[in-house]
C-alpha cells in the first residue's frame, strides 16, 4: 500500500527480471573518464590512491575505443558519476578543503536560550570527542567575553595529561569548581543530563538553568538552534601511508558558507516538483516520533540548511539525467530513474540533522539507527562530496553490486514479478500457492510516518516518471489510516485515535482479521499462509491471534 516500500520491491524484484540479460551502449560521456573505462573493460571497479597514471589515459584512444555494451549495473555507475560530479561542481564552495584535508564530518550541537543573559547555551551531554587511547580530543567550553555565548578550546592527548596546565590556563574553571583532579569528570559530564542544563555564560555544572520542559517551550517557540562545534578531517601523519581522523576547531569560512539563505534554497528547489520539503511532519503524541516537541513542525526542519541545498541540488542532476535517457534510450528512463532514486534514498539517510557521530568507528550513523526519530542534542553533518561507502560517490558502487547479484538472481527467471500497491484488507487473489506476510508489529513500529522521510524526497525524484508513479505519489505523504474508507495503515496507535488506546486496539485487531480473511479466501486447497511477527508483548500477539482465528 505504501508506495515506498512498492518502489523498493519494485527495484528489488521488477526491474532486475525485466533487465536480466540485457545490455545497451554507455552514455558517450563516459569516454571523458579513464579510470572508469580501465574499470569497465576489467570488468570491476578498481580502489584507486594517489594520482597514479589509469591505462587508458589518451583522449584520442578513448574517443575511437569501441566499447562493448553494457548492463544496468554499469549504466547505474555511469549515470550516478554524472549526476556526482555536476552536484560536485555546485557545491564545492559549501564545503571548502582546507590544507589539502578533505573533510568528513561537521560536528554541532544544537543551543537554547539562557533565561538570565539571553546567551546561546550549547546542549552537550558530553564533552568528549574522542576517548580512544592516545587520540582523546575534548571541548573545553569558554564563555564568550561578550556573554552571547560559548567558545570552545580543543584539547587533545598531550593536554589532557597535563590537567593541571589546563585548569591554570583557563581560570574560569576555578569559579567552576574545576580542578585537575575532577577535570576529566567535568569533561564527560557536558552541559545537560536528564534533569536539564546547566550554563556557561551565567551558572555553573550542577546548577540547572533550564529544564527539559524549558526547552521544549523553547523549541515551540523556535528558540532553539545550533553552534558548529568541531570539523572532523582525513589526515595524514609525516611518514604514514594511511589517514586517520583529526578533530579541529572550524575555520571563519567553513561557519560562514554553512548558512544557506532562504533565497538560496527557494532558487534551487524552484525547478523541482512540490518545492522546499514543506510537508507537515507528524503530530506531537505520534508513535516512535520525540522531535515534534521540540518545534520540528515540516520535514525541511529536519535537515540544516546546507543540507537542504546540497539534496536539492542533487536531485535537480537527478532528473536531468532521467530526461537525458529519456532521450537517448527511452525504455531505460524508468529503470534507471528508480536505481538512481534508491542511490538517493541511501544518501539521504546519512544527511539529516538527526545523524549523530560514533568515535569510536569514526563515521557519521545514518538517521535510523532504530525505528523512531528521537531528538539528538548533538548531531554530524556528513560531506556529501566525500567518497566514503556511506555518501553518494561510495554508494554508487554498493548500489551497483545489489543490481549485479538482482540481475543474476532473477536471469532464469521466466516468470515476470508482480508487484502491486494495494490494500491487503480490500484486494484478494484466486489459487495463490502460499501467501508469505511480515505484518506491521503491532505498536513497536510507525512504518508509513517513517517512510515519509523517504517518501517526500521519492515524490521530487521519480514522482513524475510515468502515469504508475504519478498515482502512487500523488499524496502529500504516504497513507495512513482513512477513517471514513476504513482501510489504509494498520498499527496500533492511539495517537491517531485522539488517544483512545481501545479504539486503536480494535481497528488493528479488525484490520488484521479482514486481511487475513482475503488471505484465507485467496488460497488454493493445499496453499500455506506463513506470517512473520517479531513482537515480545503478550498483548500484540493476544491481538493477532485473535486477528487470525477470526480470518477462520
């Protein structure tokens, strides 16, 4: 029914089927790039370092090559490195390398009021950067001599084993009750726990001067905001062949081109479909969903500004490579804009401000680490333009080894897959041998609110493919529970029931019955119905058992 996971299916069963076997001439461009043609030819794509010189390096040779025919993982490549480097060209300016370091990672973290000085307050429940063992780096906060806010000194190994240097350097910490003895404990403590937040500019560790409630009032009130705290770099150590991440403080510039201008961003989006991604974001009270209460009302709050630009900017190339094949092979346009929407949806998911930074592995964690979007206090801010596997560059070749293992999977496949977008308590089919279902887990799970975050973007990407995807993506969101139909989303929750936590159960458990019965109807004689239903509430399984021995 929801047409993220109807998309998904599609790229996982349909187009590999359908394109198995098949193989077409690359887009001529390609002959621009070396390495890939030296990788086309061996058949794989090869880890490159340095400048080394790539085989086949003169244009000329390159222009009069006759190259053979390539399938869609190769095509997927070819049209992702397209859209990559134009998007590369745009935005390059955003995101400056300073002393030959390419950047990783913009660590920040998000600043309420101070009730007494009206100063940024940083929301921080730690001030650890890193703990490993002979790399620490820690923010030791300094407020401003203005009183606005907190500056921050960055302390690494060889400071840190020092702490009575520290503590005699920056006398603030004296008023603090800061010693060398209790430092690295003030470090880990940062500025908030569960009580509240403590602040630099007007109180001291212990003395709360806002509480939680406080910035929830705060983030309805649109007082809440977000100070850059550290710039994460690949470095190279004098005379060592590998990189490893450094923590800086960031430069005049990097703070500058951070903030994008409203002007900016409506110029971006205004050639793109349904515009800025204004769409409301779910309701406070909604299942798995803590940002609502801190004033996230649209899903563009969810994302900063730059990234806002830099997703705009990338799908803006993404559609202009779909009419590029459209143009010059039209039975590829669908399936190539579907592979290069599934690239996009995996890079999305690591630029959102809700991405938080793990040290200890030294990357940016992608938006879902679990099913719900909480708030995080302090949050990374990937480089897009970065060729780790987690970013665009990268991901273009996890996507493109997905399709080689699809299209081999599917390769002797004579039956065509059938993937439709239809409500299981409304459709039914005749003679199915078995019907294999993993049915929504009862409350563990807002699935059609948290495929909305994919959903909004999908809708600007490939919305207009074709007349099948301009059905599917034709709503503001993807469906929920319609009251009146008495049909769509079945979860149980009360949130949108106006907190009537029987009535929710009730229209999941009726749900569940009537869908299992056109199940039960859609079997052949000797059919198997399998269900799948990972859940440790004894509620949520009373609720489908009984869904079930009322299906007969």
């Amino acid at each position: 029914l929801n047409p993220v996971a109807w998309f998904i299916l599609k790229c996982t069963l349909e187009y590999p089927q359908q394109f198995a076997g098949k193989k077409w001439p690359l887009p001529n461009f390609v002959r621009q790039w070396p390495d890939f043609i030296e990788d086309f030819i061996a058949g794989k794509v090869k880890k490159r370092k340095g400048n080394k010189k790539v085989h086949f390096s003169d244009p000329q040779q390159l222009a009069l090559m006759d190259l053979p025919d390539a399938d869609l993982a190769w095509q997927i490549r070819a049209w992702g490195r397209w859209v990559l480097e134009r998007a590369k060209a745009d935005l390059a300016p955003r995101y400056p390398v300073t002393n030959g370091e390419p950047t990783v990672a913009y660590l920040s973290a998000r600043t309420a009021r101070d009730k007494v000085t009206a100063s940024r307050i940083p929301l921080l429940k730690s001030f650890w950067m890193c703990r490993k063992k002979g790399q620490r780096v820690a923010l030791l906060p300094v407020p401003a001599e203005d009183k606005s806010g907190v500056n921050f000194v960055l302390l690494r190994e060889a400071d840190l084993d020092q702490p009575e240097r520290i503590v005699s350097e920056h006398p603030h910490l004296k008023l603090w009750d800061v010693s060398a003895e209790n430092l690295l404990e003030f470090l880990r403590a940062g500025t908030m726990n569960r009580a509240g937040v403590w602040s630099p500019v007007s109180g001291r560790p212990g003395m709360i001067s806002l509480t939680m409630e406080d910035l929830r009032r705060q983030g309805q009130q649109g007082l809440l905001s977000a100070q850059m705290t550290v710039v994460v770099v690949e470095a190279t150590k004098p005379g060592a062949k590998k990189t490893t991440k450094y923590y800086r403080l960031p430069t005049r510039l990097e703070l500058d081109v951070s903030d994008v201008q409203t002007e900016e961003l409506e110029s971006v989006f205004a050639s793109l479909p349904h515009g800025i991604p204004n769409e409301p974001l779910p309701p406070v009270g909604t299942l798995g969903f803590r940002i609502p209460l801190y004033g996230f009302r649209k899903w563009r709050d969810v994302f900063t500004s730059r990234q806002l630009l830099a997703l705009g900017v990338f799908v803006r190339h993404t559609r202009q490579a779909i009419e590029l094949v459209r143009r010059e092979t039209p039975f590829a346009a669908e399936v190539v804009g579907a592979y290069l929407g599934i690239l996009f949806g995996r890079f999305v998911n690591y630029m959102s401000s809700l991405c938080i930074w793990d040290p200890a592995a030294g990357e940016v964690k992608q938006t879902f680490s679990r099913y719900a979007l909480p708030m995080n206090w302090d949050f990374a801010e990937a480089n897009p333009l970065s060729e780790s596997d987690r970013y665009y560059a990268g991901g273009m070749e996890v996507a493109a080894k997905a399709i080689v293992s699809l299209l081999a999977a599917t390769e002797m496949n004579a039956q065509h897959p059938d993937v439709r977008r239809r409500s299981s308590v409304t459709s039914s089919f005749t003679q199915q041998q078995i019907i294999f279902t993993d049915p929504p887990y009862y409350d563990a799970i807002p699935y059609s609110d948290l495929m909305d975050f994919f959903f909004i973007w999908q809708k600007r990407l490939v919305g207009d493919l074709n007349d099948l995807y301009r059905e599917a993506y034709s709503a503001d969101s993807g469906p929920k529970w319609d009251v009146e139909a008495n049909d769509g989303e079945l979860i149980q929750d009360e949130s949108r029931f106006s907190g009537n936590t029987t009535k929710a159960k009730q229209v999941y458990e009726d749900g569940m019955a009537r869908s299992f019965q056109r199940c039960y109807e859609s079997l052949s004689d000797h059919g198997r119905f399998v269900i799948v239903f990972a859940n440790k509430d004894v509620e949520a399984w009373e609720t489908l058992v009984s869904a079930i021995i009322r299906a007969g």
